[in-house]
C-alpha cells in the first residue's frame, strides 16, 4: 500500500516532469525557430545578391540599348545621307554633262535639246531639295478642332486641277453623315492627302477610279482613306514604303520622300497611317487622327 507522502509527492513529481517537457519543447522550438531565422537570413542575403546582380544586368542592358539606338540612328543617318548623295549626284552629273555638250555643240538645235535637258534635271534637283527640306523642318502642328469632310472638301477643290494632267483618272468623294471632329493641324493633313492622292493617281498608268472616303472607328479615330485600282505594292516593297528616298516609280518620276512626310506629319498629330494593298488590285491608304472630344460629331 502507499503512503501518505507518496499521494502528495506523485502530482509534484508529475508537474515537474511535465514543466521539463514544456521546456524541452520550448527549447526545440526556439532552436528550430533560430534555425528558420538563420536560414531566412541567408535567403535574404542570397535575393540581396541576385537583386544587385539584376541591378548591374539591367543597368548594362540599358548601356547596350542606348549603343544600339545610337548605332541605328547613325546606320540611318548613313543610309539617308548616301541617299541624299544619290539623289542629287544624278542629276547633277547631267546637268554637267550637257553642259559641256553645250559647249562644243553648233548646231541650234542640238544646243536647245541639251537645254531642254539641263532645265528638266535642274527642276527634279529643286523638287528633291524642297522635298527634303520639307521633310528635315517640318513645323510643329498648330492643333485645333477639324471636321475632316470639310478638310478633304477644300482639299479636292485644289486637286482637281492637278489631277487633270492623268489619263482617265475619275475622282469619288465619300463623306460619313456623322463624323467625330478631330484635333490636328489642317495644313498638315491636307499636306499628307495631297502626296498620297497624287501618288494614287500615279500609280494607275492606265487610269482609274481614285475614291477618297472618310469615316471612324466609333472609339478613338476618324479617318480619311484614299483607295487607287493600281498594280498594288509588292510585299517586299511594303516594308519599305515609308523610308525616305525609297520609290517604286521609274526613274525621276518621284523622290520617294512623299510618303515619309507624310507620314511625320500625320504622326506629329498623334494619328497613324494604315496601308492595304493587294498586288495586281490596288492599294488604300488610311490616315487616322485622334478624336477632340469623344462622344462629340459633326453633322454633314
């Protein structure tokens, strides 16, 4: 039988027994707390690490990428100066050329064709300069609110004089009812219409009808879209449409900056030109401008 002592000594003996066990847990807790602690500690170090060595990746990409931008831009200024060179050096070598032949010529005859020809090179040397000139300072865009149906209206009324001197070349207008009014710069985009429609007319040796017609996306622009029945643009010409003194015209039929320009300038209105074309059916044109003031249209 037990004792007395031994009913009141058990329940101490029990509470220390299980106060030893609750520091041992505690214990082993806290080891595999400080264990946690260290290893998140070298977690932490081992990121810091990666995120520097990120830090010092990016900072060297963004050195290669201001090299690559600096290198392009100096590969196209090459490329637009050799150009510029070419443009002018061809004619200027006729000019020359009859010049001299001007010069030892006798007969009247001969001496008025070589004029003849110097005068025709003279004149594409000065369309070129202008073109260029107008493409390296354009303006900044005066923009303002702009109904794009009167722009095309005032801009055919100038057009139908110029288009008189191509064959067979029919003009259609169409105008959306409602159109939302824009904000750009009305010379700017009468500028960009005119180089593309004369380039429409152009295109189409045979004659054609040449259809300008305006229109929006109900979201954010309006258009002007110019649609020739011409031969088209050939895929690998496509990708090149809209660099300067690039032309699918035969020889000094274009200086091949008429597009770029317009380009700048349908771009420094903060719109964007679209092109569709299908070899051997024809080409369109969209040049899109940002609305003034959404929900806002023009009755017509």
């Amino acid at each position: 039988m037990s004792s007395p002592d031994d009913k009141d000594t058990n329940p101490l003996k029990q509470c220390e027994v299980e106060l030893e066990d609750a520091k041992n847990l505690s214990s082993a807790r806290e080891k595999l707390l400080l264990a946690n602690l260290r290893e998140l500690g070298e977690v932490h170090h081992a990121l810091s690490e990666k995120i520097e060595q990120i830090k010092e990746r990016d900072e060297r990409i963004r050195s290669f990428d201001e090299i690559l931008t600096r290198a392009n831009r100096l590969s196209s200024l090459g490329e637009l100066a050799a150009s510029i060179a070419h443009e002018i050096k061809n004619p200027l070598v006729s000019i020359e050329g009859f010049a001299r032949r001007i010069s030892q010529a006798k007969d009247p005859a001969k001496v008025q064709q070589y004029a003849q020809f110097i005068e025709r090179e003279a004149e594409r040397l000065s369309k070129v300069l202008t073109r260029l000139l107008d493409f390296s300072r354009m303006s900044e865009p005066a923009k303002e609110p702009l109904d794009l149906n009167e722009t095309v209206d005032d801009t055919v009324l100038f057009l139908e004089h110029h288009l008189t001197r191509f064959r067979n070349v029919s003009l259609t207008v169409k105008k959306a009812k409602e159109l939302p009014e824009v904000r750009a710069d009305k010379i700017h985009v009468q500028q960009a219409l005119i180089n593309i429609v004369m380039n429409a007319a152009q295109a189409m040796l045979e004659g054609g009808p040449l259809v300008i017609e305006t229109g929006s996306d109900g979201k954010e622009y309006a258009w002007i879209a110019i649609t020739d029945r011409g031969p088209g643009i050939e895929p690998d010409a496509l990708n090149h449409i809209f660099e300067p003194f690039f032309t699918t015209k035969p020889k000094g039929q274009g200086t091949g900056l008429g597009l770029p320009l317009s380009k700048r300038l349908i771009e420094a209105n903060d719109g964007k030109i679209e092109v569709e074309t299908s070899p051997g059916e024809g080409t369109t044109f969209r040049l899109l401008l940002p609305f003034a003031h959404k929900g806002e249209t023009i009755r017509s």
